[in-house]
C-alpha cells in the first residue's frame, strides 16, 4: 500500500493505492475513502484529457473505465503512484508527502 499526499487549493488530497484498487480523500473533517466512482468528475477536464467524449453521453463510465484499464498496465504499485502523481501535477495537484507499507512519510523534494 502506498500513499501520497497532495496540496491542491490549500486542501490536503490523500490518493492511495492497493494492490489494484485505488482511493481517494480530502483530508479535511476527517474525510473516507472513495473509489474513482464516487469521485465527482470534471467534464471539461474529461474532454481535455479524452476529447473523443466530448459528445458521449455516457462519457463519466468511459473516463472512469479508461482509467481502471490505464491503471492494471502497471505492474507495481509504485509505477501506478507514480502515474498518478505525474498526472494529477498537470492539473494543479502539488505532491506533498509519500508513505509506503506504513513506513516513514517522505516528503517530496518538489513540495513547498
């Protein structure tokens, strides 16, 4: 299990891989984890990332499917951190701290 934690907006994001599943979490008010399925997704950023949905109408399943099948390419749990951390940077995500297996948070040396 691997975690990081994220600053975006002065809001702390935890994101959290096991095995193949992955988690999501705002830190603030204590906050549970959620699946990428209960995450609300931005449609505009959907479009930027997959423009051919911009005109499907089920286009939420699709991202989320697409980023399920992106995911199990990886083969360790490091390679999916990792993924994530590049692409969450992109849009604003500032990458904080890491924790492997329970282990000693580290913190990135790009962080504030």
């Amino acid at each position: 299990m691997i975690g990081i934690i994220f600053d975006f907006g002065g809001e702390p994001v935890e994101v959290r891989i096991d095995g193949n599943n992955c988690y999501f979490r705002t830190l603030q008010f204590g906050g549970a984890f959620a699946t990428i399925e209960g995450l609300k997704l931005d449609y505009n950023g959907v479009c930027r990332e997959h423009p051919d949905l911009e005109l499907a109408k089920d286009w939420r399943e699709q991202a989320i499917t697409r980023f399920k099948d992106k995911l199990k390419t990886f083969k360790t749990e490091m390679e999916k951190i990792n993924y994530i951390k590049e692409d969450l940077k992109k849009v604003g995500y500032v990458p904080l701290y890491m924790q492997q297996q329970g282990h000693r948070v580290v913190k990135f040396k790009e962080s504030k």
